[in-house]
C-alpha cells in the first residue's frame, strides 16, 4: 500500500470539484433547456388562445367596424410607398439577372414568363409579408406592449373590455385584408420593374407580354394572395401575443417588439415553403 503524503486526499478533492462542477453544468443546461421549452410551449398556447378568439369574434361579427378601419389606414394604405418600391426593384433585380442569360442564349422571350410568375407566387408575397411585419408587426407590439406595461390592460378588463376584442381582433382583420391588396399592388409594380429592365436589356416589349400571358395564370396570383391570409394571420397574433406579454418597462417593450418581428419573419419563411409545396408542388391548374 502507498504511504499517504496528501497526493490522494488533493486528488480526490480536485475530481469531486470537477464532478460537482460538470453536474452543476448539466444541471445548468437542464433548466435553460426547460425554461426554453416553457416559453416554446407557453407562447403556442397564448398565440392559440389569441388567434382562435380573434377568429371567433370576427366571425360572430363582435368587433368594432371604426376601429377596423382605422387600422386597415394605418397598416395598409401607409405601407403602400415601402411595399411599392421592394417589389418593383427586386423585379428589377431578378429581370436583370435572367433578361442577360436567357437572351445571351437565344431564348428572351422566356423573361416575362419567368419574372412575371416568380413575382406573383414568391416575390411580391413574402417580401410583402416580411416588410409589413417590420413595419407593422413592431409596431403593433409596442403599442399593445406599452398599454400593457401601464396597466391599460387592466384598466380595460376592469371596464368589462375584452383584449382581444378592443386591440386583437380589428389589428387581425386589417392584416387579413389588407395584406393581400398590397400584395397585389407587388404584383404590379414587381412585374413592371421587370419589364423595364427587361426592355433594357435586349428583350421586346411584345415578347415579354406575351411570355407572361402565357405562363401566369389566374391560379398563380390568387395563390400568392392567398398565402398573404396566412402571413397577415402569424404578423398580427404574434404582435398581439408578444404585445400583451411584455413585462419590465421599455426594456421589456423593446424585447418584446424585437421577438415579434424575428418570430414573425421566421413564421412567415418557414410556412412559405408548406404553402408553396401545397399550392405549387404537383401541376398547377388554371381557371
């Protein structure tokens, strides 16, 4: 046996530091981990609650028509001037690209077709999404944030004034309504600054129209439409949701707007691509 000079006892202390260490470190990462699910969890549950009410309500016809239409103005018709130039330059952008190749091989007339259909199934929709989610998305959540951290919310449920009724429901219409005619203004000038460019760079006026009436059906831009119903739904609930769940002051305000742009965008990337493979993934009928 080994005579003991310490050596052991130090060695023993060191390796029960770094077992209680690597347990404290897991046990550390457990909780994150469950803390995380919580709020995963907690904000599904409360966006549920929200969007369904809201659904309900408008359904019911138990909301208010001025308050709607207030805040179709504020989150449509301002929007107008951001959307418009997006979509027209990012047309612009991809008429570029393509009008060079495709008439550098011989088939120009290909460009209408091409800019025309990109725009009305994928550019005009998410850039519009992701624009009014910026614009107005924060904004919904600072405003309802900002009453919640100044118990306007209380003072409402005091008053026998549902939330969802006063703030949700008409800010979740205006985007369901308003989402898709913006989209269709994209639509327009998207399609137009393609044309532009498209006409700079070698292609004919006749062959672009004609490509595009060939290839862009009715399905095409009601599709696109469509999906912006979807993305108008996620901007609202979630600027709602992370409005009404803001605590701590401005701090907390400000984190709660930042949240609902990021959780917005990335809702809005991630059912794009479900939509698109739903709506464009087989053959694509026209009517």
């Amino acid at each position: 046996m080994l005579p003991d000079d310490g050596i052991g006892s130090s060695w023993q202390v060191e390796v029960a530091g770094v077992a209680n260490a690597f347990d404290a470190a897991v046990g550390a990462s457990e909780r994150a981990l469950l803390r995380q699910l919580s709020g995963f969890f907690g904000f599904v549950g409360e966006a549920a609650f929200i969007s369904s009410g809201a659904v309900k309500r408008i359904i019911l016809g138990d909301f208010s028509i001025r308050d709607t239409v207030g805040q179709m103005a504020s989150i449509g018709v301002n929007s107008i001037p951001i959307v418009v130039v997006t979509t027209a330059f990012s047309g612009a952008v991809l008429a570029l690209y393509t009008a060079q190749l495709l008439v550098e091989w011989g088939v120009g007339s290909l460009v209408g077709g091409g800019v025309s259909l990109s725009v009305a199934r994928e550019l005009a929709p998410v850039l519009t999404a992701i624009v009014v989610a910026a614009r107005a998305g924060s904004a919904i959540a600072a405003e309802v944030g900002t009453m919640k951290v100044t118990e306007q919310i209380d003072a409402l449920r005091s008053l026998g004034t549902s939330p969802i009724q006063y703030l949700v429901v008409p800010r979740f219409l205006a985007l369901i309504v308003m989402l898709p005619v913006l989209t269709m203004f994209g639509d327009i000038v998207g399609s137009f600054g393609g044309y532009i460019v498209a006409l700079a760079n070698g292609v004919t006026s006749m062959s672009y129209l004609n490509s595009t009436r060939d290839w862009l059906t009715v399905y095409d831009v009601v599709m696109g439409l469509l999906k912006t119903v979807f993305f108008g739904a996620f901007i609202a609930t979630v600027g709602t949701q992370q409005g009404l769940s803001a605590t701590g002051g401005a701090a907390g305000v400000g984190k709660n707007t930042m949240n609902a742009v990021v959780i917005s965008m990335i809702l809005i990337y991630i059912s794009n691509f479900f939509l698109a493979y739903i709506m464009f993934g087989g053959e694509t009928p026209g009517f």
